[in-house]
C-alpha cells in the first residue's frame, strides 16, 4: 500500500507549492480545495488568515485587511 501524501513533506508539499503558486492563493493559506470535474470550469475554495496568525489572535484594534477577491477579483 501506498504511504499517504501529506502537504508539508516531500511530494505533497511539491504538489501544494506548485498549486499555490499557478492559483495565485493568497498568503498564510489554512486550506484549499480545488475541483476538477469533466465539462466544469476548475474551481478553488480557500481559507487563509488576512495577516500574520499573530496579529489574527486579540488584535481588534488592527485595521481593516481588504478581502481577497479570488482569482478573477
């Protein structure tokens, strides 16, 4: 049986970055879903934190970040 892959270690961090970076993903990504379905347009769902994971925890006096508007926005 095959290991499993993992995003942070040898091929599945390859596979991640290589997505990451063709997608255009923003910054400090938690996950990503991407769907490839035959006749469909490819679609990406994300999350990701707006700033450094310090500055999202009990900053709530930090300014507005302006959301990310995907890749056509």
């Amino acid at each position: 049986m095959a290991s499993a892959m993992l995003p942070n270690a040898g091929k599945g961090a390859e596979i991640r970055e290589y997505l990451e970076r063709a997608l255009g993903l923003p910054p400090n990504l938690v996950w990503f879903d991407v769907r490839f379905a035959l006749g469909e347009v490819i679609t990406v769902r994300c999350e990701f934190h707006p700033g450094p994971p310090e500055d999202v925890e009990g900053d709530d006096d930090a300014p507005a970040t302006p959301t990310y508007g995907g890749l056509n926005g």
